[in-house]
C-alpha cells in the first residue's frame, strides 16, 4: 500500500487490500448516509464474485473525524461476496463533502457500449437483460432487482455480439412488418437459432407476411395479437409475458398444433422454454 497525502488539506489517498473483515470494521462508521439499496449491494457482490468488478479510481471516502462519506454499498457488497479487493481509499475530507458527492449524471447503459464500440446499443442491452433474466429468474416475476448488472450486460453483448445483432434486426424487422414487441421477438429469433428445431425462417417468413396462415395458425395468432396492440408494451410484467407467448406460438408452430387462445397468466410460471426437435 502506498499512502499519499497532501500536506496543506490533511488528505490522504491510498490503493489498500479491502477485505470482508475490514470492509465491516469500516461499516461501524458508516453513521450517516443515505438508505442502504439491498438489490444494489447484491448486484455489486455479484459482480465481485465473477471477477468483473475492477478499481476503476472511485474512492472509499472518510471524513477527518473518521466516518464513512462515501462507499457503504461497496463494502456491503465485499461482505456479502467474501471476496478482498483492491479499492482507493481517500482519509480526511472536510465532512461537507458527502453533499457533493455522486450528484453527476450516470453513465447509461447505452454509453458503456459506445465507449466499447458497440452499435445499436438499446436494443441489444434490451435483449441480453430478457436473456439474463429467462436464464436466471425463469420461475419468478421480472423486477428491477433481478436485472443484471451493467458489467455483465457488458460481458453478455460482447461474447454474443453477433447472436444480439442478429436479434435487433429480426425484432426491428417484425416490429415494422406487423408491431411486434421487439425485444420479445429478438430474443425469440435467438432462442429459436438456438434450439436445433431449424424452422426459425419458415416461423419468421410466415408471420411477416401473414399469407395464406389458417385461424389457428400459431404464426397467425401472434401476429394478430401484437397488431391488435399495435405498441412495444412496456414495463417488467408486459415484457415477460410477451416473451412467453413468443415462445408458446414458436413451440406450437415446430409441434404442428394449432392455437385458438395465446395467453400467458402470472398462474403459468415459470417461463416455457423453446421445444428442440
């Protein structure tokens, strides 16, 4: 550890091993703050425990009296992961200071993947978080606290670039084609890709032109469905449901069955899977 200071403020900076122990002896003067984010520690710790979590020069921040200013959610986070890491760590600040910290602008979602070279980055963020949570949190109800974090949207969009591209495009095309919710669709098209039924393009051709399809015909009553919505429903529960019923009319389409009601009730979970034929 190398210990700077500066003479004239009485502030010190310092890159210092953190440990589970140490990160709690530091919490005991963590005396006033703001309300802990529990899902927001969690996510951090699962960051640190797949090594995604890096020193990226945001400090550990005391006062001179020795509170902790800044930091609570990250040495939560090193608790509950039980992990050590390397963290800056800034002593000595005037105790003001906490009402100035973290009062910038965040840095989107879309802006990680610019700065990494990634196109299109809304609609592949988009994609990679309904996969991340149909991979991990099939059997319950999608909320903001089972969202992955950042770093491991970062890391899913950058090891399945071209699968994710693959599926904007598709969920772009539906979505002009006959309003499909393109998320939901995108995603669809990847799973579909996935499973060894190799129908996905006699599904896709047929829904997108509609032609000749029967009543029952699963493409049918999909495309239907997302017309009559005419709108990319948004929130948590809306995009879960209309993943699923992408996936039930897809199952469907590769078993030969046809559907007279497509619907997915919270009473259904967990989430259906696509069939591999």
């Amino acid at each position: 550890m190398h210990t700077q200071t500066m003479s004239s403020t009485g502030i010190s900076m310092a890159i210092e091993s953190v440990s589970p122990e140490i990160a709690s002896w530091w919490l005991q003067m963590n005396t006033h703050n703001r309300n802990l984010n529990k899902s927001r520690v969690s996510q951090l710790a699962d960051d640190m425990r797949k090594g995604l979590w890096i020193v990226n020069g945001e400090p550990i921040q005391f006062d001179r009296e020795g509170r902790l200013l800044n930091g609570q959610h990250r040495l939560h986070a090193v608790v509950m992961s039980g992990v050590t890491l390397d963290m800056l760590v800034v002593r000595g600040l005037d105790p003001r200071a906490q009402d100035t910290i973290d009062i910038g602008s965040s840095r989107s979602m879309v802006a990680i993947l610019t700065l990494n070279g990634i196109s299109s980055g809304i609609g592949k963020s988009a994609i990679a978080v309904a996969d991340y949570r149909l991979t991990h949190h099939a059997d319950v109800l999608w909320k903001q606290d089972n969202m992955p974090t950042r770093m491991q949207q970062l890391q899913m969009i950058q090891e399945r670039h071209d699968e994710y591209a693959d599926g904007v495009n598709f969920g772009w095309a539906a979505g002009r084609a006959f309003g499909a919710h393109r998320t939901a669709y995108g995603l669809l098209s990847i799973l579909a890709q996935r499973s060894a039924s190799n129908q996905w393009m006699d599904f896709h051709t047929g829904i997108t032109d509609g032609v000749g399809l029967g009543m029952d015909d699963p493409r049918l009553r999909l495309r239907n469905l997302f017309i009559r919505r005419n709108s990319n429903p948004s929130g948590n529960w809306m995009q879960q449901m209309t993943v699923a019923v992408c996936i039930k009319a897809y199952n469907a389409f590769i078993e030969g069955r046809g559907i007279k009601n497509l619907r997915f009730t919270r009473d259904e979970l967990p989430m259906p899977t696509v069939t591999a034929i």
